[in-house]
C-alpha cells in the first residue's frame, strides 16, 4: 500500500491507523484480538454464521458536500445489517476497507469512524479493523459477520404461491429525502427546516436497520424475506425470482411515508413511485403464510412501534402485477437502483 494518499496531505498511513486503533481499543464481545494486526481473531458463535458485504462509492452512493462523515459512517454500518436484518440474523464483527482522497484530512476520517463505532454499539456489532488505501474518490466497504440459530436463516426463495406479502414501516422517505438535499435552499428553504422535512433528511441521512423486526418474522415463519434498499419493485422482482413464482401488490395498501405528499407540493415528485422505486429505505420485505405475518404484525407493533401492512400476495408464474383500487392490473416494472442501469 502507498504510505501516502495521492496529493501528499500531510499525513502518513502509519500515523492515520495509529489513530485508528485508539478508535476502535474498546473492544467487544467474542473479540480474542481487535484491529492491529494481521488479522482479527473472534470467537465463532454456537449457530449458522452469516457473512455481508457492502459498499459506498464517492459520487455514486454518496456526496460529500450534502452529508457529515459522521452519518455516513454510520449509515454504511446500516446497509450492512439491514442485510443480516433480513436473513433473521444478529449482527456480530465488522471490519472496514477505506479508500481516501487527497481532499480528505484525518479529522474527516476520525468523524467518519465515530459514527461507525456509534451504529456498530446500536446495533450490537464490533469494529475490529480492516484496511486503508488512497484513491481518486472515497470508498468505505464494510464486511459484517452475523449469528442465527441453525437452519433458520431466512432466505430469498422460500416464497410459496398464496403466501401473504408483508413490508415494515413506510417507503420512500429516503428518496424524498435525497431529493429535498438535492434541491437545497435555493428550491426548499422553508421545507428543509419543516417536521416532514427533517423527517425526509432524517431516513435518508441516518437510516435505521430492522434487526428485531427481521428476528421476529423469522420467529412466526417468514416463508422468504429481503431488506428493500434499491425499491420495492426491483427487490421484490428479485425476491420473487429467487423463489420461482409471481406476486400480486395492490398499490393502494403500499405503506407511502406521508411526508412525500407535503414534499409533492414542492418538488416534482410522485410519492407512490418514490415508494415503488426510491431505494434505500431499508425496510423489510417478507411473504409467508398469513396467520404468520399477522402474528408479525402484532408483535412488531407491540414490541417496536413499526407498522407491518400486508401489500399483496405471492401467486404461481412469473409475473409481477400491480393492482390499482379499481381493479385494473398491469405488470409492475422491477424499476429502482442498478449499478449498472441506464442513468
């Protein structure tokens, strides 16, 4: 590795992992050996282990000048454990590999770990190291191991025709979120300092993992399940892929985040298709037998006040369909994030 990121900034790698490393002394539980050296060492767990990646690329999944190093380090622990959120999974060790800019000084980067470290303790995970490179953008990638009971991860393609389809929470604030920093002042002064639109800010800039709503829809038998962070259209046509079968939704029960009809008023934004399509919600997904999703649902409510709402069901084929509240049915285009898709 070059000891120095590109552009000289005054800083040696040596002295950045040294402060690294009083970051992350704390410790945690299970870890025999935190960051430092070759490698980690942790203590493996009695269940299945679950194994993550996930990364954030300067430019593409983020910008800098719109969000603090400080939610952005937390919220690329997040994507993470939504994953393990979604196979019904606890999260466990985490380790980082960074690429740095010459436009980013050391300070950035300690604020970028302090809300790793944050997330990671929220979520009941540990940071025990990783690695560090320069580049001509910043790129955080996060390895997370997880820990479920054996045999009861939750996967894509347990989906059986007549199963009902179950989402967590409310879609689309992220997208409005992302939307209502984008425009910034000049477009949304007034909206910007609003309830609703703090709240937009809010879901897109500090997400939130649902690691015990995912724990509990494995419990009541969640036949499949994924976590929604390119949309609900696209992941749920992946879901459904995975399973072999169609789905019906019926647009009218999708959960839309009731802050995107105030946003609507001022930035040209249709709150369904932002609840179809947004991505990055990080809500949850799920078909199963419908005593085991309403039993869900309850549970959910009463133990973590988030809404589960039924949106349609899982039916034999292939075909994906929308149902509007007149009955009309027409295919429902997997659109949302790809990588690689028309810009």
């Amino acid at each position: 590795m070059n000891p120095n990121p590109a552009g000289e900034p005054g800083f040696t790698e040596d002295e950045l992992l040294a402060a690294i490393r009083k970051v992350l002394s704390g410790g945690g539980p299970g870890v025999v050996v935190g960051a430092g050296d070759d490698a980690a060492v942790v203590k493996a767990g009695a269940g299945d282990g679950v194994l993550t990646a996930d990364m954030l690329v300067e430019g593409i999944h983020f910008d800098r000048s719109l969000t603090s190093p400080r939610d952005l380090g937390a919220k690329a622990v997040v994507a993470n454990v939504s994953d393990i959120a979604a196979m019904g999974a606890s999260p466990r060790h985490a380790v980082v590999s960074l690429a740095l800019s010459d436009r980013v000084d050391p300070a950035w980067v300690m604020e970028l770990y302090g809300g790793m470290l944050v997330a990671c303790e929220e979520y009941g995970a540990t940071l025990v190291g990783g690695d560090l490179s320069s580049g001509p953008a910043v790129v955080i990638s996060i390895a997370l191991t997880g820990e479920v009971a054996a045999g009861t991860a939750v996967l894509r393609s347990g989906a059986q025709p007549g199963h009902r389809l179950v989402v967590t929470g409310a879609l689309g604030r992220s997208a409005g979120g992302l939307a209502l920093a984008r425009a910034g002042v000049s477009k949304a002064s007034d909206a910007l300092t609003s309830d609703w639109g703090r709240a937009l800010l809010d879901a897109h800039f500090r997400p939130v993992a649902r690691v015990g709503e995912g724990q509990t829809l494995a419990q009541v038998g969640a036949s499949a399940m994924m976590d929604l962070s390119d949309g609900l259209a696209l992941d749920l046509s992946r879901l459904c892929a995975e399973s072999a079968v169609g789905a019906r939704v019926r647009l009218a029960a999708v959960p839309v985040a009731p802050e995107l009809r105030e946003l609507a008023t001022v930035l040209p934004l249709d709150p369904l298709q932002a609840a179809l399509s947004g991505g990055e919600d990080y809500e949850l997904v799920a078909a199963g037998p419908r005593d085991a999703v309403e039993e869900a649902g309850r549970r959910i409510g009463e133990r973590f006040a988030v809404a589960v709402t039924e949106i349609g069901e899982i039916v034999e084929g292939q075909a994906i369909v929308a149902v509007d509240a007149a009955g009309h049915e027409w295919p429902l285009e997997p659109k949302g994030w790809d990588h690689f898709g028309a810009r």
